[in-house]
C-alpha cells in the first residue's frame, strides 16, 4: 500500500520504517524540517536501538521518503496513520491540536491530489486519544470531501511499543485492534499490518481508545504498587524484592485476569481487614500510602454511585438479589451488598432479600454478630423465594447470576434492574430497564 505516517517522533519514526520495511511505500510527514530532513538522509530522527540501520536500509532501497508537505506524501496514497503528539493541555486534559491539524491536511490534501472519484482512504490513528476522537476525526474529513466522491474511513488502532525496545514491541504486539465498524476500513487496515503476526480484535473506536487509557493507568498504578509496597515492609524489616518476586509468580490470583472486571465493591473478611491493616502499619511507620488509601475511598464510593443512582429513580422498593459477599458463600462479614442494603434502608427504602445460599436462621458465630449489627431485622426482610422478592419491586438489584434469576427476570421483566455482577445473559441485558453498575 501507499501510506502517509505523519509524525516522524518516537512511534512515528517506528512505524514508518517497519512498513517501509515490509513492501508498503511510505511517506513520512512531519511540521519539523529537521527530522524530514533526518530521515531523508538516511538516519533516525530518535534514539531508538536498531532504527538508524534500519531507517538507512528503507530510504536507500527508495521506500520511505520524507516531506513537510502533506499533499506531497498524499498523492496515491491508500491509507494516513497519526502518530502525532498528544501532549497534556495546562489543565491535564489531551491537546488534540496536532491530531485537528493533521485532519485539516488531510481534508484539503486529498482535496488537493484528487483521488480518483470513488476510491476509499482509510486515516489510521496511532496517537493515544480521549474516547470521541474518531468519531469527530470522520466528521472532519466528510463533507466537501464527500462531495468530490472521495470516501474517507477513520480508526483507531493503538499503539503498545515501548521506548527502547519499539521495533520488537511494534513487530510483537499482544493484539493488533481496529477500531472500526466500517468493512472498508477494517479492511484496509488488516491489509496494512497484515505481516505482524498477532491476532486482530475488531472493536467499536471508543473501546479502542479507551484501551489504550486503561492500559497505561494500569502500567502506572502497578509501578506505584510496588513502590508502596516497598516504601512499608522495607521499614519493617521486610526484604520487599522478594516478596514481590514471589508475588509475581502467582499466576492464578495476581498476575492474571482475576479481580479486572468492572462490576462491585469489594468486601468479606479479608480484603478489606487486611487493607485497613497495612494501612494503620504504614501510618504507625509514618509512611504514606496514598494509592492503597485511594483503595478504600473508590470502594466506598463505588456503593455511593449504586445508591445515588436508585435515589434518582421513582419507587421506594427495592428488590436486592445476593447478599454474601461472593456467590455460593455464606459470608456477609463486610459484604458491601449487606452495606448497600443497610444504606438503602436508612433511606426509608422498603428492601427485599433474597439470597439462595444465605438462610438468616442457620448463621452462626461472627458471621451472624456482623450481619445482626448491620441488619438488625433480617429475617424480616428476607423473602423465601425469588418471586416473592421481585413481586412489584420499582428496582431489582442483582448480585448473583444464575439460570432461574436470568428465567424469573424474563418472565417478568421488572421495571428497572441494576446488575452489579456482570454475568447475566444477552438477553437480560437488552430488556429496556437493564443497566449495568458500570458499563
Ligand atoms: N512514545 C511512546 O512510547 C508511545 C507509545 C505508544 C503511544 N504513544 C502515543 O503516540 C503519540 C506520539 O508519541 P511520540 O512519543 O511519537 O511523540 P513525539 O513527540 O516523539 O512525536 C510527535 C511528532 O509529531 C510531529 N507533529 C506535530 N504536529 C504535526 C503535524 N500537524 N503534522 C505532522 N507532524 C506533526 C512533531 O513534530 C513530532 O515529530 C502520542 O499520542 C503518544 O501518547 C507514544
């Protein structure tokens, strides 16, 4: 393919040099001369281990080229990428006056070099962009170019090198993904990284760019994890490289897919004791430990959205389906549901129970103290079965999937349902009251 990469920076340079390297023609673009003129010499406009070699072998062999001017690097192009800065604005937010130029260009570029009329370019974004980006990207470019019978397509395909080791990472990523749902796009796009061998996830933009958000916040918040971890335990003595060594070797409950879907608060016996444990360690130490403090206000704030959000809504009935803080336990030590039921109630809400493991007559020991602390009157508001439970609430609020809730919400749709767990079938998620606690 013809291809137009404008920003020759980190990932730009990158990603010119690795098309041009597997048989499309490039044209990289750039507002600063400097580094056309770099590249144009042969060398990398970055330090990058492997790219001045490879940047010299691309433009020696005629297959990147280097220009200021984007109509130049447009003529007969198939496809654009951005991999333009998005650096912080004063306030935080994402300074999109790179990408907003870049689609300008573009607009009047194509305009300029007039395609053939029906023929289709895909723009291809690289940089790391706020959710919307896309959307608003494509709204820039129809229009006048519409009118000429020039169809344009915009993606979002993050990008996951890194610095340092961008070549392998750009050759190695853990997914290529689209974001897309228009065929020629997608098409385009599978046609122009087809020679990384990663598997494709054609996704809606905003998840595409969201990703790339929740990727890096992820990478930061592990990094400030550790350092947390290490700035306590040094301080008593604790040899910390170790103990994230062997932290890191659980496979099954740390490192993995566990405890990252979006859904509830977290309680039970553990989670919580063991937090306000190390936390009260830390300010005996007089250490701060702002993220693993954070832990305990998004907790609680996560059970405030729920309640502000049944408190918008009409009714005064509340249908609470699972009460142990996990499926199939009977535990409601510091179950947040047990939390959100006692809330609701001191809300003047009329709440009902139902919970097919927990029975209110057989607890025992601490678990009944707790529960018998918080919810005094229990029993009474524990229903026998399901229907009892549902019967004219205004909002079920479920905790608990299973084939006779999913039944019992089909057969009777109720007016609202909010699904805290995220294991309700398609089909409970498209009645018209269904909402999830955070997607
Ligand atoms: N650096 C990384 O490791 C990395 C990894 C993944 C994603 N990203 C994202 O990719 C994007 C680019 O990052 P980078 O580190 O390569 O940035 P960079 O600052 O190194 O390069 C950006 C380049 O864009 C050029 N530019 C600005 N406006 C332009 C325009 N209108 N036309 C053409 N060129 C223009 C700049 O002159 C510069 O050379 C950012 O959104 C970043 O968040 C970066």
């Amino acid at each position: 393919m013809r291809v137009a990469v404008f920003g020759l920076g980190y990932v730009g340079a990158v990603t010119a040099a690795c098309l041009a390297d597997n048989g499309h023609q490039v044209w990289g673009v750039d507002v600063d001369p400097g580094k056309v003129g770099t590249i144009r010499s042969g060398r990398s406009p970055v330090a990058e281990p492997g790219l001045h070699e490879l940047i010299e072998q691309v433009v020696s062999a005629g297959n990147l080229r280097a220009t200021t001017d984007p109509a130049e690097a447009l003529m007969g192009a198939d496809a654009s990428i951005l991999c333009v800065g998005t650096p912080s604005t004063i306030e935080g937010g994402t300074d999109l006056t790179s990408i907003h130029s870049v689609i300008s260009d573009l607009a009047r570029g194509l305009e300029v070099v007039a395609p053939a009329a029906g023929c289709f370019h895909a723009v291809v974004i690289r940089s790391t962009v706020p959710p919307g980006t896309v959307e608003e990207c494509g709204r820039g470019l129809d229009g006048r170019l519409l009118e000429q019978g020039i169809r344009t397509g915009v993606a979002m395909c993050p990008e996951f090198l890194r610095e340092g080791t961008g070549i392998a990472d750009f050759y190695h990523p853990p997914y290529t993904v689209i974001g897309s749902t228009d065929a020629d796009t997608l098409r385009s796009v599978r046609e122009l990284f087809c020679f990384i061998d990663a598997p494709v996830k054609e996704v809606e933009p905003r998840t595409a760019e969201a990703l790339k958000y929740a990727c890096n916040a992820y990478h930061a918040t592990k990094v400030s994890f550790a350092n947390e971890v290490g700035r306590i335990f040094r301080r008593l003595g604790v040899d910390t490289r170790e103990v994230m060594n062997l932290f890191c070797e659980d496979t099954q409950l740390n490192i993995s897919a566990r405890y990252l879907r979006p859904g509830f608060s977290f309680g039970g016996s553990c989670l919580p004791k063991d937090l306000r444990s190390l936390l009260h360690l830390a300010r005996m130490e007089s250490v701060d430990l702002p993220q693993l403090s954070g832990t305990l206000t998004t907790n609680r704030l996560t059970t405030t959205d729920v309640v502000e959000r049944v408190l918008r809504a009409p009714g005064r009935t509340v249908a609470l389906i699972g009460l142990s803080f996990k499926s199939d336990s009977d535990d409601l030590r510091e179950s947040p549901y047990v939390d959100l039921a006692e809330t609701l109630l001191g809300k003047g809400y009329e709440v009902r129970i139902f919970d097919p493991i927990v029975n209110p007559a057989t607890l025992i020991g601490a678990n009944r103290t707790y529960v018998e602390s918080r919810l005094p009157h229990l029993r009474a508001l524990f229903k026998k079965t399901l229907s009892d439970a549902l019967e004219d609430s205004d909002v079920v609020i479920i905790s608990y999937a299973s084939d006779d809730i999913e039944h019992a919400l089909l057969g009777a749709p109720p007016r609202r349902i909010i699904d805290l767990d995220g294991r309700l079938g398609s089909e409970v998620e498209a009645l018209s009251g269904y909402e999830g606690v955070s997607w």
